[in-house]
C-alpha cells in the first residue's frame, strides 16, 4: 500500500511537469526532457538508498553497532562528503553532469558491495579489524561518491530548466531525494526483516523472493549484508540507463540552446567560450556572498535533515517513544512529506515571489523552529521515562495527557521536521544555486552549498553520538538553535535575484504592460 501511495504521488508530481510549461516548449522537448530527467533523478534516488542504509544497518545491528559507533562512522562519511565536494564540484562542472553521476553510481555501488563484505566477515568472525573502523573508511569512499551525486543532478538541471521553471524542478528535486529516503528506509527494512533468523510462519513477500535468490533458509547468522548489496546492484541498472539516455545538454539531444537568464546569461553575453581553471572556479564561487549565504542556511539544513534521518528511529527504539506506525513506516513518511515541502517550496518561489527562493526557505525554517520546540518540551517537561503513575499525575491532568500524547506528538514533529528541510534543501541546493552559480558554475556552486549541508550533518553526527548517549532530551535542544541560524540568513536573502532574472523577469512585465495597453487602445 504504502509503494502505491509514495508512487501516487511521483505520479501526481510528473504530471504537474507536464501542466507546467510557462515558457511554452514543444510537446517534443517536454517529453525529451522528461526522459533525460527521470532516469537522472532515480539514480540520485538510489544514490540515497546506498547512503542512508546505513542507518537501517544500525538499527538491525543492535550491540554490533552502538551510537557512538554510528556516530563516528556517519560523521566520517558526511565530512569526507564535504572536503571532497570542494574539488568534485568544479570537476562536474569541466566533465558534465552524465559523467560525474556515472562516477557516483558506479563507485557508490563499489563501496556498498565492499561494506557489505565487512558486514557479511563481521558476522561470520572473519573480520579481523574493528568493524567500525573498517565501515568508517568504506562509508567515507562510499561518501565520496555520492559527493558526485547531487552536483551532478544539478548541472544537468541547469542547462534543461530555465530560472522560471527551476521552482518546478525544485519540487522535482525533493521529490527525488524523499523516494530515495523510501528506499532507503522502508525497503531497507523490508529487507533486514527478510534475512532475520526468526521469521513468522508465513513468510512476508521480501523473505520469499530474498531466498529464492540468496538461500536464506538454513543459515546460522542474519544475512544483513543485503542491505548493502540490493541498493548496489540496482544502481548499476539505473547507470547503464543514464548510458544510454541521459544528454547533459539540450543541443546534445538536437534542440536549440537553451537560455535559462541565470548568473552564466551574462557571462556568456562576454565571452561564450570562456572556461574557467579549478582556483579560479572555487574563487568567483567563495567569493560571492549569496553563495555563502546558502551555505549557511544548508548547514542548517544539514544539522536538521540528519540529525531527524538518522535518530528517530534509534530514539523511538532506545525510549520506547515511538509511533508504530511511522517507525514501521519511516521511509513512507519521509517520503510522502519531503515531497510536500519540496512542492510546496518550489510552487510557493515561483508562484507567489517570481522565483525568489529565500521566502520559500523562510517559511520552512519557521515551521522547523516550531516543531523542534515542541519536541523539547515534551521531551523537559516530564522525564523520558515517566508514566502516568510515576509521575503522580492526576488523570486527566496535563502531566498525565502530555505523558500518553507524547509519542505522537514527537513522531508528527519529526515527521513534519523532514518536511520541511527537504523543502529547504531543495529550494536552496536544489535550485537557488543554480540560479546564482549559473549552469557554467552549477556543479561548484552547489558543491560549496552541499558541502555546508555534509558539513552540518557531520556536526550532528559527532555530537548527536555523544549526547544522546548521556540524555535524549538533548537531542531536539541541539537541532533547535539552527533553526534561528536558518531563519535569520534566509530572511537577509529575501530579495535576492540574480541580475539576468532580474532583467529577464522586468522585459515579460514590460511586454505584458504593452500588450495591456495595445488591448485598451483597440
């Protein structure tokens, strides 16, 4: 049911591609850009799966894996992410968007075959190192690769979108990322549910199929290691697909060029030939102030996505505060709501305030400032272990109603929290930096903006792995400063456009004044 309802709406979210064309392309050129994108973005999507399986591992591990441990081998990897997006993105941008996602996907898929080997040793006592440190090194390469992922969408993005549909594909953008977060968590569940030793009489569909294929029956230790191989082998299928469809840019696929009045309009009205050397692509990228104001309101994004992503479902196990229904269901819910604040986002942008993304942004971090608070009080004002009877409440007091109520009042603000940073991520990666990075610099521009994204999400890993092992009533009060950090360079944005757009946006104002006017006149 639940596959339905998450391909319902990537359905619901194609189509709205296909109603919106207010640049009235061809019928021809929507299409042809629908098969250069779609292919694109379920690579990314799985791209997902082969990063937060990890997370599923974890769970599944129980004691082979405790939370500093988690910790550091999640830190690890989103920091290498960071660091290498300084020279991944401006390689992208030299190499094109189909090389540089061929290069994540294959070596994405490498490296979650590799940790699978070290699960499947660990599991079976072969493992002669710490199985930590080895998934640290093998998650930091995977990570690596994944760097390639999201720069190499957008680059791809920014020659086929023009600045008036780029809130559609940020829309689009989110979409993507929350099928990956399905995959990654309701199919990685559906999975290590499959390979574990105890199984109901009657075997789910996953167990079935799962056997058939690997022999699961008779084995003497869980075969945990799919959860790393299954995203592995599928990301090899979707790169052969991006082989043989995916063009990096229109003309490549026999259309005109596209002018889409982003930062590079300018550059290219001086010199159309121009290419820019590694050092001096990072400077024009560092040193423009826009730039680094999203990367600030990215690692914002970072500390929140993750440090929601990653923790729930440890949190809901470790407390007993969890939500059946959304724990079982994680990936569903992170799905169906990032597609919500990934729409809402980028229809809000370009609806309402003629592409500007900031106040799409804004709104979200006020949404995540609210959310967060509310997880803190529920979380402060009773101890997290208190029941009704403990606490000596009356019934029908409010102690004793926040203390049944609060489980699902955690899971909703969780769940409402990854809406709303996917709108964000979307909004800012996803599309503002390529509006003012340009498609010659798309891939650095968001590169420096994703890296602030990983940096931020290290940050929660590090300290997240410390603090919940003391008090998990730390963990909403570490993610609740970022929200003021987000909000306050969101709102310093809110004006902001590139000067092409500007001046592009002034002309069709213009032209529909003078058609009003001809119209008067007749």
């Amino acid at each position: 049911m639940t596959l339905l309802l998450v391909c319902a709406a990537l359905a619901y979210i194609i189509t709205v591609y296909f109603l919106t064309n207010p640049l009235g392309h061809t019928r021809r050129f929507m299409w042809r850009r629908f098969v250069n994108w779609f292919p694109l973005g379920m690579t990314y999507s799985f791209l997902y799966m082969g990063r937060y399986n990890l997370s599923v591992a974890a769970v599944a591990l129980g004691t082979l894996m405790d939370k500093k441990t988690f910790g550091l081998v999640t830190g690890s990897g989103l920091t290498t992410y960071a660091v290498g997006l300084l020279f991944v993105g401006p390689l992208v941008d030299r190499l094109g968007g189909k090389r540089g996602m061929l290069i994540g996907a294959i070596g994405s898929s490498i490296f979650n075959f590799a940790m699978a080997i070290a699960v499947y040793m660990k599991l079976n006592g072969t493992l002669d190192v710490s199985m930590g440190a080895a998934l640290a090194v093998l998650y930091s390469l995977n990570m690596l690769c994944q760097s390639f992922g999201a720069v190499s969408t957008i680059k791809v993005k920014s020659y086929w979108f023009h600045v008036r549909e780029r809130g559609t594909f940020g829309a689009i953008f989110g979409t993507l990322i929350s099928m990956g977060v399905y995959f990654a968590f309701d199919w990685g569940r559906a999975i290590a549910d499959a390979v574990k030793l105890e199984q109901p009489e009657t075997p789910t569909f996953a167990r079935t199929v799962l056997n058939n294929l690997f022999a699961l029956d008779g084995r003497t230790v869980p075969a945990l290691w799919l959860i790393f191989v299954i995203p592995a082998a599928i990301m090899l299928v979707w790169a052969l697909i991006d082989v043989i469809v995916l063009k990096d840019t229109p003309d490549q696929a026999g259309f005109d060029p596209l002018d889409t009045h982003d930062a590079s309009s300018d550059e290219m009205a001086g010199d159309p030939t121009r290419k820019d050397g590694y050092f001096q692509l990072i400077w024009r990228v560092l040193s423009n102030p826009i730039i680094l104001m999203i990367g600030v309101i990215e690692l914002t994004s970072g500390v929140l996505r993750d440090g929601i992503l990653s923790w729930y479902l440890l949190f809901a196990k470790e407390t007993g505060l969890g939500v059946e229904t959304i724990t079982v269901n994680w990936g569903f819910w992170g799905a169906v709501t990032g597609i919500a604040g990934g729409f809402a986002a980028g229809w809000i942008s370009d609806r309402f305030f003629h592409s500007r993304r900031a106040p799409s942004a804004a709104m979200m971090q006020v949404i995540m400032f609210a959310t967060t608070g509310t997880m803190i009080l529920c979380l402060m004002l009773v101890p997290i272990d208190a029941t009704a009877a403990s606490a000596g409440a009356a019934p029908g007091s409010f102690t004793a109603w926040l203390i049944n109520a609060r489980p699902v009042i955690i899971g909703v603000c969780a769940v409402t929290t990854m809406m709303a940073v996917i709108g964000v991520h979307s909004i800012m990666s996803g599309t503002a930096t390529a509006d003012f990075g340009g498609k010659r610099a798309a891939a650095t521009a968001t590169g420096i903006a994703d890296a602030f994204s990983k940096l931020g999400g290290a940050l929660q890993a590090f300290a997240l792995g410390f603090l919940a092992t003391r008090d998990w009533s730390y963990w909403p009060m570490f993610l609740f400063p970022f929200t003021i950090l987000g909000l306050v360079f969101a709102i310093r944005m809110w004006t902001l456009l590139p000067n092409a757009t500007r001046r592009y946006l002034a002309e069709v104002e213009a032209k529909k004044l003078a058609e009003r006017q001809a119209k008067q006149g007749m």
